[in-house]
C-alpha cells in the first residue's frame, strides 16, 4: 500500500505561533485537558457583532459556561441565553443583570419558571399549550417568544426533533397568549447546530413572515425574531466565512420583511467559542486486532465519555493532531473507557505518522465548546475533563 507523509495543516485551524505557544503552555499539564484562548473567544464576537451590527447577541452559555468565558463575554456587552436555574444562579452570582438574559429552553418546570421569574427575568420561549399555561400563572407580563420546526437539514448537530411546533400550532398559542397576562413578543428558531446551508435561513425566515402576517390580522403585533444560533466552528469539513453567513440571512430578513424589520436576535455559542479551543491528550495505547487487519487502534486518554460526545454517529469530526512526524497511516480511535461505544472515528479515517506509541500528545483543535461540559462526571471512576485558560505569560 502507497503511503504518504503525514501532513496536518495547523494554520487552518489556529496561528502557528499561537498554537506553539499554547503547545509550551501545556507542556506540564496533566492530560487530558482543554485550553481555552480567550483572545480568540474575543475576536470571534467582534467578528460576529461587526457582521450583524445591528442584532443583540445572547450567548449560549451551555455552549462553554467557563466564568473567565462569561465575564469576557459581559465586558463586551453580550446578552446570554440560559437552559436552566444553576445557568441563572451562576449568572447573577457574577454580576450579571436580569434583564440581559433570556430563559430560551422550552423544556421547564414549574420550580423553574417561578425561579426565573422571581430573579427578575421577564423573557421566556416557549412551544407548548401547557407550557405556555405555566407562564402565564408563573410569570405574568414576561414577553414569550415561540419557537417554530425547522428541518436541520445540512446541520451536523440537528436539533429540530425535541424543540419547536409546527406554525400551524404555534399560530394558535400566540392568540391564546394575546388573551393571557402574557405579552406575545415574536418567533424563535434553530435550524441546527454547525448548519452548512444558508438557505435553512430563508425558509425559517420566511415561516416567521407567515406568523407574523397571520397573528396581525388577529390584531397582534410581533416585535422579535430570534434566528438562533447554527453559525460554524472551523471543523475538519469546511464551511462558509461567518461574513458570507451574515450577509446571506440579513438578505434574507431584508426580503421577506422590507423596511418593516422586527428586532433580531441571535444565540451563537459554538461559532464563539469552539475555535477557541485544544484539548491535549495522550495516546494510551496502539493496536492491531489481527495481522490481516488494515487499520490499527488508537486509544487516547479522552473519547466520547471525556467531553467528545459530539463524536457520536461521528457527526462532528474535530481536526486532530499527533506530533510525530513520518509517514501516515489510517487508522481506528477510540477513548479510554470499559463501553464499546466509546469510540470516536471508525467509519471516517483519521489519520497518524508511522511511529507513534503510548505516551506521545494528540492535540485535538476546534474544542471549545460542547466538550467538558458535555463529559460524564465519573463513568470509570474518570472525573470530568478538566478546563483552563491560556495565560501567554
């Protein structure tokens, strides 16, 4: 078989400067770990805010809760958007107002609406006839936003099974909220998470024009759309510059509603934050499960229990890197625990140089978000990924 070098382009996913200085920084850590630049955190918001300039930012904070992340995010003037009461306790607990925050998850208890509510937060989402019950009796004057289905199509994280009610239905509970002590405040949609089609903009967009039209004629007026988050993070499969994301959605908000623009909102998280991220870990060992078999395993110490859950149908495939040098073979990863469905690569071939054994770092880029707080708290005894920030001096 035809072997070739082994080649990983670090300058697609990081500067090469500043990946040898994160490389030194982690030099004496304990792996595996994920490093987190808060610099390249703020340079993926300003990008963001000078691309929309005129839509209100709410962070995702499930995306990467990390309170150096939060308060860099607050000192730039973001609002967040939270999924649960320990999201707001951690929040208010740094200084954060109430008013600059959304409760955007349409699954809650009762306990948690009147939590909110009583902490001063007045803006809620919602997709469901009980749940919009709820509020009404819990939190009497808040402004509602109703999440709409989208398809997910093109996403790689879709999203649209749990969350979300057909127009047809969310129609019916903006008029009953208008006759509730509610106020019906506008759509709100995800067309799924690391989305690499545009157009699942347009037809969202175009759904939102649908209801506004409709309720109107109820004489109800909506004031806000949320276009949610989907925006991209810099993983192995390419996507579009958030530039070309940003100018395709407002062409299509300009379309369907002309001079007459509600206020737009939108809750990126991974495309802030992922970026942002190495998680370094170590190979723990490398094996071939039989001498006619093409591909050898490689364990590392991290896998889909360890904060790599995104690896499951391998929906996300993160870019990652062995330091060796020589030439590349294919190969099978897995993750280090006692479940056989801890593994992360077997179906797309990754990648390693000749040479690598137990012992040598894998850098694994893009994993900024979704990654140690989406690990397990202690399956095999393994405790959570651990998460610092990158001081350059």
């Amino acid at each position: 078989m035809f072997k070739e070098p082994y080649i990983f382009n670090v300058a697609r996913f990081m500067d090469e400067k500043r990946f040898e200085k994160i490389r030194e920084f982690a030099k004496d850590v304990t792996t595996p770990c994920l490093i987190v630049d808060l610099d390249i955190v703020r340079n993926k918001y300003l990008e963001l805010q000078a691309s929309m300039p005129n839509y209100k930012i709410y962070y995702a904070v499930k995306a990467n809760p990390m309170q150096e992340v939060i308060m860099l995010l607050n000192e730039l003037g973001a609002n967040f958007d939270l999924a649960s009461p320990y999201e707001l306790d951690q929040l208010l607990n740094l200084g954060i107002e109430p008013a600059r925050l959304s409760f955007g998850n349409t699954i809650k208890k009762v306990s948690d609406i009147k939590y909110f509510y009583d902490r001063g937060v007045r803006f809620f989402t919602t997709d469901s006839k009980l749940d919009l019950h709820n509020l009404a009796k819990y939190a009497p004057g808040a402004k509602v936003l109703f999440r709409i289905l989208t398809e997910g199509t093109g996403a790689d994280w879709p999203l649209s099974r749990k969350f979300g009610s057909h127009p047809d239905t969310i129609y019916h509970l903006i008029v009953k909220a208008a006759k509730m002590n509610l106020q019906p405040w506008g759509i709100s949609f995800h067309v799924g998470s690391q989305q690499r089609d545009i157009g699942q903009w347009d037809d969202a967009v175009a759904r939102c024009k649908y209801l506004f039209d409709a309720v109107a004629e109820e004489g109800i007026e909506l004031k806000m759309i949320n276009i949610g988050g989907g925006f991209p993070a810099n993983y192995v499969d390419p996507t579009f510059s958030i530039q070309e994301y940003a100018t395709e959605i407002q062409r299509f908000i300009m379309e369907d509603f002309g001079d007459n623009l509600p206020e737009i909102i939108l809750e990126p998280g991974r495309s802030l934050v992922a970026d942002a991220g190495v998680i370094v870990s170590e190979v723990i060992n490398v094996a071939r499960k039989s001498k006619n078999n093409l591909y050898q395993w490689v364990y590392l110490d991290v896998g889909k229990f360890g904060g790599l859950i995104e690896t499951i149908d391998e929906s996300i495939k993160f870019p990652i890197y062995f330091s060796r040098k020589g030439l590349a073979e294919e190969i099978i990863l897995a993750g280090p625990t006692c479940d056989s469905m801890d593994i992360l690569y077997e179906h797309y071939r990754y990648r390693m140089p000749e040479g690598t054994i137990p012992g040598d770092r894998v850098y694994i880029f893009s994993t900024g978000a979704y990654t140690h707080t989406y690990a397990s708290v202690n399956f095999n005894g393994f405790p959570p990924l651990k998460a610092v920030i990158f001081k350059e001096n």
